[in-house]
C-alpha cells in the first residue's frame, strides 16, 4: 500500500506478501504501477465530479439570467 500523506512528505510503502511468493522487483513495480494508476484515476474522478457540480451551478445561473432577460424583454 502506498499511503501520501502530503504532496511533500515521503509516502509509506508496503507490499502485500503471500506465503511461498518470492518477491521480485517487476511483481513490485507492477503493484506500484497498479496502485498509482487506481489512485490517480480517483483523482480524475473527484475532479469530473467537481466540474460537474460546477456546470450545474453555471447553468442554473445561465436560466436564471435568461429568466430575467425575458422579463425586462417584454416589459
């Protein structure tokens, strides 16, 4: 498990170990790589959901600008 406790702070490191499995440096590095590739597509997730709560906002203040452009049209 790799756990980054901050953007500049050294990152705790373990590695699940099984019973009678030798522990090679690539079985390593394709842990690593598998782990950061999960994280960092959460990252990307987390800012998707962020965005899209942000388009909500622009376009609910979107209708209401329109709104109001309706009613000073008609008036």
């Amino acid at each position: 498990m790799i756990e980054q406790t901050g953007q500049n702070e050294p990152a705790e490191f373990s590695v699940r170990v099984f019973p009678n499995q030798q522990l090679s440096f690539e079985t390593l590095l394709d842990e690593i790589c598998e782990r950061l590739h999960d994280t960092r597509q959460q990252g990307f997730l987390k800012r998707i959901r962020r965005l899209e709560v942000l388009l909500d906002e622009l376009e609910q203040e979107l209708d209401e600008l329109s709104a109001l452009r309706n009613r000073l049209l008609r008036k």
